[in-house]
C-alpha cells in the first residue's frame, strides 16, 4: 500500500481492488439505485416552473412511502419506494406556510411549519396530516417558529426545536435579537395523534456563554432513555433535557478546535497550508449514537464551523472529533467547494442507525454535496470512514431505512432556472457489492491530498498504459496538469504541476484540453472569453515543459480573434510529426463568421506557424446547444466528443464521433473552408446514466492509452452550482472506422 495513502478513504477502496476475493469481515456498501425528480410530484395546477425542494425527510414505519418538507411550496411531499428503484410520486398536502422539519407517528405526519410575518415576529404551529386522506386533521399554535422536529424511540413524545431565527441583515447578524428560541414537547396518542394541551415549554434561556438570553436552537435527537438533545447553534452549546419531566438534565459548550492545514482564502485556489485557531463548532444537525454518546455536525452559522463532525459523551466531554480529517474526504474526491470555502464544505446533517451489525453514523455536507459513511467503532475509538455519497446538490436531509437495507437523500437545492437540476430525492441500498463512487480520487502528496475539480481534458501518455495526463479549467485560477493512474480503481490522480510563466503560476488560463509535445513537454489549449466585459481573453494555444513552463504562447491572428466568441478551445491533439506536426484545436460552438450549426477544427503547424480550418457539422438540439468539448488523434482521423448543455432527463446528446482525415485538407483562414464529415462512435448516454444518479452535462475529457483504453471524464465546474460528482468513464477498447 502506498504511504501517502494510509488511513483515508482511497487507500480502503484502493486495498479492496486488489484484493483476490473480498476480505470475510468486509463491510458492506451503499451504492445509489434511483433518483427522484421532486418537480415529478407537484399538485395539480402548479407551476412547473417555480422551485420546488426536498429539505427534510422521513419514512412510514414500513418504509415504504417517504415524506419530504418543500419549504418553497408550501407543503409536504410523499413518494412511494414500495420498489425503491423506481420511485414514484404519491402526491401533496397543503400547509398554509413553510415546514422545517417533519416526523411519521402511526398514520400521521407531525409537521413543523413556519407562518412567521417577519423574524422580529416569529410564529408557526404543527399540523398533525393525515397521510391517508392526505389532509391537515389539526393543528397546535407553537408560539415561535419552528425548526427541528423528533419523536421518541417509544413513540410517546415529540420534541420541537424553537429557533426563532436571527435576521443577518440586523448589525450583521449579531446576537441577541429578541424574541428567544425554545424546546417545546407533546404527546404523542398511539393513532399518531397530538393533544395539543399536552404541550410542555423547557426553558433553555440563561445557559450558554455566548448570548444566553437569545437561544438559537437547531436541531433535535432522542436516545432510548427519552432524553432529548439539542443544539443552539449560534450560541455554540449544547442541551439535554428530560422529556417526561421536561427539566434540562445538563448542558454544556460545543466548544472550539483549532484546524491547521486547511484552505482559507476564496481565491480559486485548493490551498491546505492555512490555519484557524479556537473555531466555534457551532453544531447543526445532532443524533445519538447510544445513550451516551451522540455525534454532530458543526456547520456553523456565525463565527464558526469546524468544517468536521464531533462525538460528545453525556458529561460534554469529546469523544472523538473529525478534526480536518472529513474535509479532507471532500478534497480527495474532488468535491471541495472552494468559492465557497469561508466555512469550508460545511457538514449539516447528521444520521445514525444500526445495519446488520453495524452502528453507522452518515455525515452530509452541505457546500460539497457528499455524505461521508462511518463505522462506529465505540467509545474511545475513531469511527472508520467506510465511503463517500455523492447526495445530489446539498443534501440537507439525510434518512436510513435499515429494515429495508436504504439509506435516502433529500437535496435542497432547485437550479432548474439556471439550466442545471433541481431539487431530488436519491435512494441507496447497502449489499455485498463494492461501492460504485467515487470513480476517481487523489492521493496524499506532502501529507495532504492533492486538490483537484473540474477536469476538463485529458491525453494518454504514449508509452505507459493506463497512464494519463488532464488539466483543470478555470473553477481554478492555477493552470495545473494532472497525472492520472487509471489502472488504479478508482482512478488515482497521483501528481500535479502548476502551469508557470517566469517562474510563477500563469495568469489568466482557462484549460480545456492537453496534448502531448514531441519534445516531451506538452500543448495546452486554453479557452478564454473575449465576451467578458472586465478581463477580456482570448482563445490560445500553449506550449509547455515537462514541469509546466510556459515555452510558447501562441495567440488567435485576427482573422480568427475577430470573430471569437466565449465558446472558444475546447480540446487539443497532434498529428503528423516533424515539419508535417499539425496541432488540432476543436473550437466548441458556431463563431461568428461560421454557417449555422458548423463549427471550426482548426489546424496549427508550428513548423510553418501556419492557421488553417475545416468546418464540423454539428447535430441539431431540441434545447439548449450542441457544442464540442474534446478532440483526440486516433488511427486514421480524430475523435471528438459532441454533446449539448443539457442536464439529467433533458440530455439528448452526449457521444463520440469519428471524423475521417483522408482526403482532407485544412483551407487558410478567411475564404470558405471545407466540411469534413463525421461518423457515430460512441453513444456516451447509457454510460452517465448507469450510476442511476442524473445524466451528467459536461462530458468533457477523452483519451486512449497505450494499450488502446479508452476513457472518458464528466467535469463537475468545481462544485460551483453543481452535486461536484465527476465520472470517470471505462469504455474498454473502441472499434474505430478504418
């Protein structure tokens, strides 16, 4: 095993590929079998068009029917899982204001909703639904507003977290503002009903350090003994308190950790050499592990966030703390949100439930839209990171079902107005199968894992099998070059260089495709944006070292720049070698002095310095655009990738096509230029949607190794609006046209 991999989640996965046969004691794993639309469920006569989203969910006692929270909406949503590969929409109940959080008792969904006309002045109420008639039966006044809900283990109580949350635009959000949260509880009939008198206030005013009179609390768990433990996140404490008597038993602060070797600078940059000191956990969501441990997740909402999760014992002592360890997790796989990384990938939500033998505890991450699975090892011991999840695009509710071996998803976020997904539900089942994600992972250089995102090109070394080199497009602001061992499963990016310009890291790079040099360095072809009203760049050619030093830049002649748009390079490859050396660059989109629906291949000979182009024909979309995104030299001709901007169930065209260079003969620049024509190769389609997530809409990278493999790479934009899932694609060996 390599060193620099011990001890993280790539060296397990990695270790269980090489193995002859499974170890006996091997856990078992999730892996994603389905993906609910929630747009799929909406009421008659809503519009289609407005957000809709999945923030907290929970399951009948038969877990077979999931109930879901859609703030946006207005209402609680249902999905039948009876097959929980195929999920199916079982309708909407209407709640006259927004639920937090819900809970399933007997035949009723418990449902906290907020009707608060302003956070000065907070309200809400529960409603008790009826999940058979799908109707709101009654509902109890909470005085404030609601946000997390729990029931207990036995079924008599609930508890509600009172938040009354902060208004961030009043002094910045500072506390106090008045009025303070609360923990109010009820009691619960065996039919699921609530009497509302039952309902007991426990004050939890006057107890922590930071702002004691303006609780905030957050969220809700309940261990056997029905003890209830709650967090005030922005007052950085914790609470326990008796249910049955409704008296605080303990409490105590959250506390802060010190993190070194963590990125601190939204500057476009996966840099682990900062260091905050005494962070304020400040905890979100919480669970009980047994009774006495729980476990939470330290988002942080004001001054903190330790970016990690922590294990307390009942006398507030820390059991265990993730430390930098889960964000790690997030950099390793690719899913570190670094313009967003003020509080680094941000973990929300927390699960706990025991499987087969198993005490698992699920860990989602907000900002890096994953969800680390740990074994619980027990008091005193660190819990074994088993896999990752990609969750959809913020995963906020997190749910297991043991008895039916799932594990679900809810994903808050709906981007649907900007093109990409909205709001889903994913569902996992845990079996003796490996696990499916990740595909590709870093390994540890210099301790710490290599930082990557958004590949965006890739070309094969010409003698190593398996071995592979791919560039990163500007979700980074450092040009960097990837080595990539694709022998390893999954894929293990092993090294990287920073692309340099006299000795510092290049400006201004856009990185969309790689090829290699004959002198053993390589070509680059970065994309630019001529568009963009501030820092206008163009579509350029790059001649490198085999460390990344810039040799030569080769800019557009203003034949080409003229007529440039934003959807400039987006692939290079060589063909020919010495005076005949041709660099190829597929340019992605129609420029302006190109016919409808053709785009440019153009052909560079450095030996000439010559220009010269053909154009493509590009198919048709139903929506959105279609667009290269790749070109790589083969036998005979090149092979493009051509795909459109559209995401999940609106992909249409995502593949390889072959284009045959016999008889084909760049023009120069300026007078009207050949068609060349083109073959389907590859349907990439079947491919993206195995995972059983959603289609994937950048498919950007290709290459064959040295012993004909081909692969393929989606580029997840580095997590900018995106789940920051990439596929690493296996296509085996391709039957190319001769």
């Amino acid at each position: 095993m390599n060193p620099i991999l011990k001890g993280t989640l790539a060296a397990t996965l990695l270790a269980s590929t090489m193995l002859a046969a499974p170890l006996a004691d091997a856990a078992e794993m999730f892996n994603r079998i389905a993906t609910f639309h929630v747009v799929d469920n909406l009421p008659a006569g809503a519009d289609p068009k407005k957000a809709t989203v999945a923030e907290i969910i929970t399951a009948t006692s038969d877990g077979n029917t999931l109930v879901y929270t859609d703030s946006p909406g207005e209402r609680i949503g249902l999905i039948d899982i009876t097959d929980a590969k195929a999920p199916k929409p079982a309708g909407t109940v209407a709640l006259g204001g927004e639920p937090t959080s819900t809970v399933v008792a007997g035949g009723m969904a418990l449902v906290g909703v907020v009707t608060s006309a302003s956070k000065a002045q907070p309200s809400g109420h529960l409603a008790i639904v009826d999940l058979a008639t799908k109707s709101v039966k009654a509902t109890c006044d909470l005085a404030g507003q609601p946000d997390s809900l729990a029931m207990s283990p036995d079924g008599q109580f609930l508890a509600i977290a009172i938040e009354n949350e902060r208004d961030e635009e009043i002094n910045d959000g500072a506390l106090p503002q008045l009025p303070g949260g609360s923990l109010v509880t009820f009691r619960i009939g065996t039919d699921g009903s609530v009497d509302c008198a039952s309902k007991a206030l426990i004050d939890v005013a006057g107890l922590a350090a930071v702002a004691p009179e303006d609780p905030e609390p957050e969220f809700v768990d309940f261990n056997d003994k029905n003890q209830i433990v709650l967090t005030l996140q922005e007052n950085n404490h914790i609470v326990i308190a008796d249910a049955a008597t409704g008296k605080v038993v303990t409490h105590f602060p959250a506390g802060t950790v010190d993190l070194d070797g963590i990125d601190v600078k939204k500057d476009g940059v996966i840099d682990l050499s900062g260091k905050m000191t005494e962070v304020a956990r400040e905890p979100d969501g919480v669970q009980w592990i047994d009774a006495d441990r729980f476990v939470t997740a330290n988002e942080g909402d004001w001054k903190g966030g330790s970016r990690g999760f922590t294990i307390f014992k009942t006398d507030g002592s820390v059991d265990y703390d993730s430390g930098t360890s889960f964000e790690y997790e997030t950099v390793r796989l690719g899913h570190y949100p670094e313009k967003r990384n003020k509080k680094g990938n941000e973990p929300e939500g927390a699960e706990v439930a025991t499987f087969g033998g198993d005490r698992l505890i699920f860990i989602g991450s907000e900002r890096a839209s994953l969800v680390g699975v740990y074994k619980d090892e027990g008091t005193g011991k660190a819990p074994t990171l088993l896999q990752a999840l990609p969750g959809g695009i913020g995963p906020e509710g997190l749910l297991a079902i043991p008895a039916r071996n799932l594990f679900v998803t809810a994903a808050e976020n709906d981007l649907r107005e900007d093109g990409l997904i909205g709001s889903v539900v994913t569902l996992y089942e845990r079996s003796d199968a490996p696990a499916a994600y990740p595909t590709i992972v870093s390994a540890d250089k210099d301790g710490k894992p290599i930082g990557w995102a958004a590949l965006s090109g890739t070309v094969a070394d010409a003698k190593v099998a398996g071995k592979l080199y791919a560039v990163i497009d500007s979700a980074q602001s450092i040009g960097r070059i990837l080595t990539i061992d694709a022998k390893q499963t999954p894929a293990l990016i092993t090294d990287a260089i920073t692309v340099t310009k006299d000795g510092k890291p290049a400006e201004n790079l856009d990185l969309e495709g790689i090829a290699l040099a004959a002198d053993g360095g390589f070509w680059l072809a970065s994309e630019g944006n001529p568009e963009r009203e501030k820092n206008k760049t163009q579509s350029k050619l790059i001649h490198t070292d085999a460390t990344g030093a810039i040799l030569e830049e080769i800019i557009l002649p203003e034949a080409l720049a003229a007529n440039a748009t934003r959807f400039g390079f987006e692939g290079v490859t060589v063909t020919g070698s010495g005076d005949d050396e041709t660099l190829w660059l597929a340019v992605q989109r129609e420029w302006k002095d190109d016919p409808k629906g053709y785009t440019k291949l153009l052909a560079y000979k450095p030996a000439a310095k010559s220009w010269g182009a053909v154009h493509y024909p590009l198919d048709k979309a139903a929506k959105g655009w279609v667009g290269l995104s790749e070109i790589t030299a083969v036998p005979g001709g090149l092979v493009v990738i051509e795909r459109d901007n559209q995401i999940g169930r609106d992909a249409a065209i995502k593949k390889l096509a072959f284009v045959p260079l016999a008889g084909v003969t760049p023009a120069p620049l300026g007078g009207d230029l050949p068609k060349v024509t083109k073959q389907d190769l590859v349907d990439l389609l079947p491919a993206l949607a195995a995972p059983k997530g959603y289609v994937l809409d950048k498919v950007e990278s290709f290459a064959i190794d040295a012993d004909g493999n081909a692969f393929a790479v989606t580029d997840n934009d580095g997590v900018d609006d995106h789940s920051g899932e990439t596929q690493f694609l296996r296509l085996g060996k391709l039957a190319l046209p001769m």
